[in-house]
C-alpha cells in the first residue's frame, strides 16, 4: 500500500478522525462517485429528452424532419382606434 500526503482544512479533519481506517473506502467511493458525475450539457439534455419521451406525455420532434417555417401572413386589419391608444387613454383618467 502506498502513502500520500495533503492538506486539508481542519474542520474535515475533524469529521474524518473517527473514520480514520475506513479513509481508502472513503475516498474510492467519492473518486467514484466524482467519476461517474461527470455529465456533459449534451449528454444531460439527451437523457432528459429520452426520459420524456419514454413517459408517452412528450412527443419529440423528428430530428431528420427539415424545420418548417410558417409563410408570413399580413397582420389583420380590426376597425377602430390600436389598443395601445385605449390603454392610454384608460391610464390618463387615473
């Protein structure tokens, strides 16, 4: 078995002392832990987006599928005064 050295604060000295022989456990277990945390941002959404999509509630978009846009369309013509002009006058009476 080998030995290292290092320095840490003495507050985890403190809470490490009564675990003193089972410190090579403890420290495999969070290099471990610490390892298998490791998640990319990708790596993450691509399980998020699996996991909702297994629920049967989301249905993913089909990544081959081109993106569509809507054809622009002209903006509706509604009689009477812009609500904008309403709101503004509703305020002066305040």
């Amino acid at each position: 078995m080998s030995s290292i050295t290092i320095e840490i604060p003495e507050k985890l000295v403190d809470r490490l002392r009564p675990y003193q022989e089972q410190l090579p456990e403890i420290l495999e277990l969070g290099l471990t832990e610490l390892e298998n945390a490791t998640v990319t941002r990708d790596e993450l959404r691509e399980r998020t987006l699996r996991a909702l999509a297994s629920t049967g509630l989301v249905q993913l978009p089909d990544p081959t599928a081109s993106k569509r846009k809507r054809p622009r369309q002209k903006p509706l013509e509604i009689p009477g005064k812009p609500l904008s002009e309403i709101i503004i006058e509703q305020r002066g009476k305040l």
